[in-house]
C-alpha cells in the first residue's frame, strides 16, 4: 500500500467539508437541495473515519460517525417521506393491474397527506455550521506521524478488512436468519466499501469493483425503501385507506420487496464470497 494512503483518505475527507461548506447558506433556510448534499458527504465521511478505525481508535470514530449521524437524522423524516412518495407514485403508475393501481393510487392519497415529523426542530444553518466545522478540526489536527506510515498504512488495511467483515458478517445473519432488518444494516457496510474501495488504487480492476459495491448499495437502497413503504401502508388507520385497498396494495408491494431481497443475496453471495483478508489483497497487493 502507497505511504500516503491515509494522507488521500484526510484530504478525501476534507474535500467533503469544501463541498459541504459550498452547500451551506448561512443566511437562509436550509433548502431540499442543501439537505440532500448533506447528507451525501456525511456517509463519505463516516466510510472514511470508519476506514480509519484502527488508526485513530474506537473513541474517535465512535464520536465522529454519532455527531454526523446525529445531524443527518434530524433531516431525515422530511428526505424519507418526499422519498416514499416519489416511489409510490412511481409503482401506481406502473401497476398494470386496475385493481392494483386502484389500491396503490389510495395508499399514495393516503401516504401524500402525512406530515412528517422528526420529533425534533430541524437544525439552523448556523448549528449546522458548528457541527461541520467540529469534524473538519478533527481531521485537520489527526496527527499523522510520516515515521510510522508503513505501521499505519497497514492499520488502514486492517480498516477495509473490517468493514469487509462488517458486511459479510450482516449478510450471512440476513440469510440464516431470514430477517429483513439485517439487509437494511447490511445496506450502511456496502454503501462505506462503495466508498472507500475507491480509495485503494486508481486501476482499472478497482474502478470496476466498486461499481459493483455501489450497484448492491443501490439495490438495497430499493430493498429498504420498499420494506418500508409497506410498513408506512400497513400503518395507515381506516379513515385513511380502506382495509382491502390498503390490503392489496402491501401484498403487490411485499412481492417485489421479496423479489430485490433475492436479487440482493445473488449480489451480494458473488461479492462477499472471500474472506476479508483475500479481498483486500485483490485490491492492495504486498
């Protein structure tokens, strides 16, 4: 591995705080646009403190990756229910079935006259400001010691595997246990490998595997987005949707859930087939 693998991984991280800053209006509300942005950056930069974790500690990333969380989670009930029903609109408009596209078209009536709610006020752009700027003094003073950088490139190595790990662990839970909350925390490991893998090397070979990581992500961004789309349905009371309407609409909507859960485990058995330390080696050879 190159001696200045940390080094990119600290100046990957600060490129996410030029972004961030860009989005940052401090004068005005945080518009959608800003949210979204947000939110982008924040998993780049809990992938790479995660990636550094035998580097820097478990006190350090631990703290880090809660303070971003933390904030990306207090927009998160808008983000999701915009989410649940650009999905729903796009699902009723594909249903061929009347009686299918009847059932979706109330449920997204139903879903559309929600008010979200985080159950907490929405951050200021200045707390948002204060938040951003904390991790970018973390990164800034992460005391990098050039005499060690062979010792801590191999830390850093340790840091792929354990994500790696992370990941193929969760998955083999989600089949043996056929749980659906395992895929969505699988979901978090995929997205940090799509971005971290990148950071390995500028090859061809690298470039190609974490397109295929970033394409599981996707497909289990879907998986989730689904499973909870039926939980919202499921949760909407008799004043709101008829019971055979609301019925109908979960079922059709659980089937294709099940459907990208299977397309899912054939991804992700070819990605994860390796162990940690094999895979790594197939990115970042001795």
């Amino acid at each position: 591995m190159e001696a200045q693998f940390i080094v990119t991984v600290r100046d990957q991280a600060l490129d996410c705080h030029r972004q961030a800053a860009a989005a940052i209006d401090a004068t005005n509300e945080i518009a959608d646009e800003t949210i979204h942005a947000l939110r982008v950056q924040t998993k780049r930069l809990r992938a790479y403190w995660e990636l550094l974790y035998p580097v820097v500690g478990k006190s350090l990333v631990k703290s880090a990756t809660q303070s971003l969380r933390q904030a990306a989670s207090r927009f998160g009930a808008a983000r999701d229910h915009h989410v649940m029903v650009t999905l729903l609109g796009k699902l009723a408009g594909k249903a061929k079935k009347p009686k299918v596209r009847s059932a979706l078209a109330d449920a997204l009536k139903a879903i559309v006259g929600l008010t979200p709610s985080s159950g907490e006020p929405l951050p200021t752009c200045d707390e948002m400001l204060q938040i951003w700027r904390r991790d970018q003094d973390r990164w800034e003073t992460l005391r990098i010691d050039s005499n060690d950088s062979p010792l801590s490139n191999r830390k850093a190595r340790k840091g792929l595997q354990r994500i790696f790990k992370k990941a193929r662990n969760l998955h083999q839970r989600a089949v043996a246990e056929n749980e659906i909350e395992h895929w969505h925390a699988l979901r978090k490991w995929v997205k940090y490998l799509s971005l971290t893998v990148p950071l390995c090397g500028d090859d061809p070979a690298t470039a190609i595997a974490a397109k295929e990581w970033a394409r599981l992500g996707k497909s289990l961004g879907k998986l989730h987005d689904h499973d909870e789309l039926v939980k919202r349905i499921a949760g909407l009371g008799p004043d709101q949707i008829d019971a055979s309407q609301s019925a109908r609409a979960i079922r059709w909507i659980a089937a294709k859930r099940d459907r990208l859960c299977v397309e899912c485990d054939m991804h992700a058995r070819r990605l994860l087939a390796q162990r940690p330390a094999p895979f790594v080696k197939t990115l970042i050879p001795d």
